[in-house]
C-alpha cells in the first residue's frame, strides 16, 4: 500500500525501470554544472570542497553576539549567519514603546552604526563570509555592514555574503514587514543596482521558502511559492530597466530540510531544473550563472521538539544529510535546544560538529550526486516537479505573486497545510517521536541560555549617547536626501548610507522611508 509524502503524493513501496520508463536523462539529468542543474550547480560539487557552514546565532547585545561568533570561527564555521531581534527587524529603535519586552530576545538588537562596530569587531569582514536573516530593512543593515568594513580598510569589491531580502514572503508567512508591497519592490531593485555597481560580490536577496515552511507549508508549496515570488522580483528588476543577466547571477535562495530525506533530495533537485528552465525560457537568460538555483539551507525548526531535547540531535543530523545529498551550497544545522530557548555554546558547537561529521566522516563528498538515477529519487523530483508547475500556474493565473499575496491565496493554502499536519499529530497517524508516541513519564530538568532584560536599559542608554554625541544637523539633512530620493526615482541607497555613516538610527531611517511610502496592513485586518 502506498505511503504518501509530505507534500500529498504517493510513495510506492517499490521503484523499478518501469517508473522511468520514456524518461530522457539528457532531458532530465544533464550534466553535473550543466543546464537543467539537477544534478547540481557546481561540476564537482563537494569532491571539490564541502559546502559552506554557517551557524545562525545572534542574541543580546552586539557584544555578545560577536563573543559568540569567534566562537564558532575558532570551532570551524566558514560563514557567519546573523540573527536580528524583533525591532531591528521591523525597523524600530531600542528605545521605541513598541519595542519594549522584545530587545535582544531572538537575536542581536542592532540600532546604528555603533552597535555593527561591536558585532564585527575584531573579525576580518574580507575573510569571512556574511548572511544576514533580515527582510524590511535589508538596505540599511548592508550599508552598515559596508561602512564598517570600510573603516576596516577591507573595500566593498572585497566583501562577499547574503542578504535576505525577500520581503515578499513576509506578506506570506512570516510577517516583519514595514512597506506595503510596491516600494518594498523598489527598493529590492535599488538594492540590486547598488550592489551591482558597489558591492559585486555580495548576493543580493535569499529568496525563501524556509519560513513558508516553518509555517506550515508542504514541499510543493515551499517551491512553488519560493520560484513565484523569485519570478516577481525578476520581473521587478527587468521593468526597472535591468538586464537579467546583470542581476541574475547573484540571485540565491533560502530552504527547509526536513526528517523525510528522500521527498527533500527530490525537492531540491526538482527547485534547480524548475527555475532553470523558468529563467531561460521565460526571461531569455544567456549566462548560465544566470540560471542557477545556488541556495542556503537550515534545517527545520519546526521539527524540533521541547519533549526530550537531545533527540533533536538524531533529527537534525538527518535534516543536514538530506540537504547535502539534495545539493546545497550552504548548511546551518540547529541546536537540539531551540525549541525551549536561544542556543547554549555547547549546542551551537554540537550543531557544528554535526556538519563536519557528514563532511569528513561519512562517504557522501566523495561523488558529485550521490542518488542520480535512483529509480525512486528520479520518480519523486519529476512527481514534485510537476506539482510545482501545476500550483505556480495557479499564481500566475491571479496575476503573479503579489497579486496572490493580496487576495491571501498563499496563506490561505499553507495555514490549510498547518492544519492537516496538527490535525494528523494530535490524532497519532503522524508518528513525533517523544511527543504523541515513545513519551518519558518525567521529562528531564534542562537549563536554557536566558537573555538579560537589562539588555533594553543598556541599549536605550547607548542611544541616549548617541544622540547627544552625534551632529544631529547632518542627520537631519541626510534624511531629507533619503526622503527626496524616496519621494523621486533615484536609488535610495546612496542616501541611506549617508544617513547611516552620520550615525542615523535603524529606526530614524526606517521612519524617513514610513513618512513617504507608508506601512503595510494585510487585507485580513479591515
């Protein structure tokens, strides 16, 4: 009797040649760092080098957060991975009403130039490579970032990373917007101008699927949506007078890796021949660079539990498998504790070793794509592959992403998602190790990392400072430029970072940009 995936589709308890039959593995496969890229991005892929290993963390202050990351650098992470708290994030200051209870809790409180001075002192920002979990205000925090490597000596041509900056996900499922949808696109495209002219190397946007799937979503779903919403910044970018192979380049994208190892290899090899093809029969793509799916995975959250933390461990080790064998260019693996509270040193560390143990220990960097023509692999990422097509045609058929967005179709059809995953858990037909089965009578005392609430005094008196010290006639003038180009056509950027080098605050310049473009309120709120 047939199982069936995560994203609805039957699993057959056996593949042979007759499932493939009529299947074309020129068509399919290729080569290896060849177009469609299911195989791959890269020709030798990790024979070459293993991915890289970055660790999500940030938290408190900036002075802890950047204790935190020598840490992880010392222990072998080749990529720091930001985390921002809530006001930065939604473009507020520390000191802010709306930000009190919230300051330093779900990562770093970043709130001008001072506060990125603390969090990269010390670390070399041309030997490292730096991604940035932050949406809305994605401009300001790379601005920072650049400013404080310039008074490192360390030029912008030198400085490699990722920014998120996918905002159109926020509408969807996550929520930590500021802009309604139309400037939030502007500014996006400003972004991609600047970088292009400014910082060359550095990725421009993470197009993201992870918190689609966080917040319930099937791998189908995860996809297409994710490929809608990088279609829509595409467009974006074209109509903003850019050639897509200017730009394209330095797309990336952002996924899940979940416990179901073979859906998620399916589900990253189906991701990379979909936009391939999007991109070079849709947008006339002509570097293959252009039509390259490279994406950063973590593994998921979601699936980690309060109920016997440790078993976290055996999840995660399984979600970061299922990642390197589906491709990725770059792993965070979680803590076992995060479902109770931020990460301790020792679980950050353990998370680490967990990636260096798949990329020395075990056999699966010796050959370049492991599971290529696995009857049942190749089975499923055609499966996925057509419901993908079949759900972003759906999109497409509401006018695109953003227009989806506002009439609420891809909320509506991940929380239905949500809802059919909670419904099987509670009834026991979806088997939790630890939560709904093989539970322990007493659970073990287990001693989270607790932030301290003097963290919001400590940055509110950091402000205070500030604005004292600073000369507050340049900040003034700065952002009447930001609102003047905000109000114009010009690049929004070059502006910004004035107003950021005279040390205007995160939520100064995020207030410039709410007075001229407004803030967004979701339709399901009148």
């Amino acid at each position: 009797m047939a199982r069936e995936s995560e994203s609805g589709l039957p699993i057959e308890p056996l593949y042979g040649p007759e499932d493939l039959r009529g299947w074309d593995p020129e068509e399919k496969l290729g080569e290896p760092g060849a177009y469609p890229f299911t195989r791959g991005v890269y020709r030798s892929m990790y024979t070459g080098r293993p991915w890289t290993m970055r660790q999500y963390a940030g938290f408190g202050t900036a002075t802890e957060s950047n204790a935190r990351y020598r840490d992880l650098i010392a222990h072998g992470t080749t990529g720091l991975s930001v985390a921002f708290d809530l006001p930065t994030q939604m473009g507020h200051d520390s000191d802010a009403p709306i930000a009190h209870g919230e300051v330093g809790k779900v990562g770093v409180a970043i709130d001008s130039i001072d506060d990125m001075r603390v969090l990269f002192g010390g670390i070399p920002l041309d030997q490292v490579s730096t991604s940035m979990t932050i949406n809305a205000p994605a401009a300001l925090l790379l601005l920072l970032y650049q400013l404080v490597a310039e008074e490192q000596g360390v030029s912008a041509d030198q400085l490699t990373g990722t920014i998120q900056n996918d905002v159109l996900k926020e509408y969807i499922a996550r929520g930590t917007y500021i802009f309604p949808p139309k400037p939030s696109l502007r500014l996006i495209a400003d972004i991609f101008q600047y970088c292009r002219a400014e910082i060359p190397r550095w990725n421009t946007i993470s197009i993201s699927g992870y918190h689609m799937a966080e917040a319930g979503a099937s791998p189908v779903q995860e996809i297409a949506f994710t490929l809608a919403d990088g279609i829509e910044y595409v467009r974006t970018a074209v109509a903003a007078g850019m050639d897509v192979d200017d730009f394209a380049p330095r797309l990336s994208f952002f996924f899940v890796s979940r416990t179901t190892l073979l859906e998620e290899v399916a589900k990253f090899r189906a991701a990379r021949r979909v936009w391939a093809r999007v991109m070079c029969e849709e947008f006339g793509a002509r570097n293959p660079k252009s039509m390259m799916l490279r994406f950063h995975t973590q593994t998921a959250g979601v699936q980690l539990t309060a109920q016997q933390p440790e078993v976290n461990l055996v999840r995660v080790a399984v979600q970061g498998l299922a990642a390197v064998l589906g491709g990725t260019q770059s792993l965070h693996t979680n803590s076992f504790d995060e479902a109770i509270a931020l990460p301790t040193d020792k679980s950050a560390r353990l998370a680490l070793r967990t990636q260096q143990v798949l990329a020395y220990e075990t056999d699966v960097t010796a050959t370049v794509d492991p599971f290529a023509g696995s009857y049942v692999i190749e089975k499923m990422t055609d499966d996925i592959e057509t419901a993908v097509l079949e759900l972003m045609r759906k999109v497409e058929d509401l006018g695109g992403a953003v227009s989806a967005i506002e009439r609420g179709f891809q909320k509506g059809e991940i929380e239905r998602n949500a809802y059919r995953i909670a419904q099987e858990t509670d009834s026991g037909e979806r088997v939790v190790v630890g939560v709904n089965r093989f539970q322990l009578d007493e659970e073990e005392s287990y001693e989270p990392l607790r932030v301290d609430p003097a963290i919001e005094a400590q940055q509110a008196e950091r402000l205070a400072k500030l604005r004292a010290e600073r000369d507050q006639r340049a900040v003034d003038s700065a952002l009447a430029a930001l609102k003047k180009a905000a109000e114009g056509e010009d690049n929004v950027l070059y502006p910004m970072k004035e107003a950021l080098r005279a040390r205007a605050t995160v939520g100064e310049v995020c207030g410039a940009l709410r007075d001229v473009w407004g803030t967004y309120v979701p339709s399901d709120a009148f």
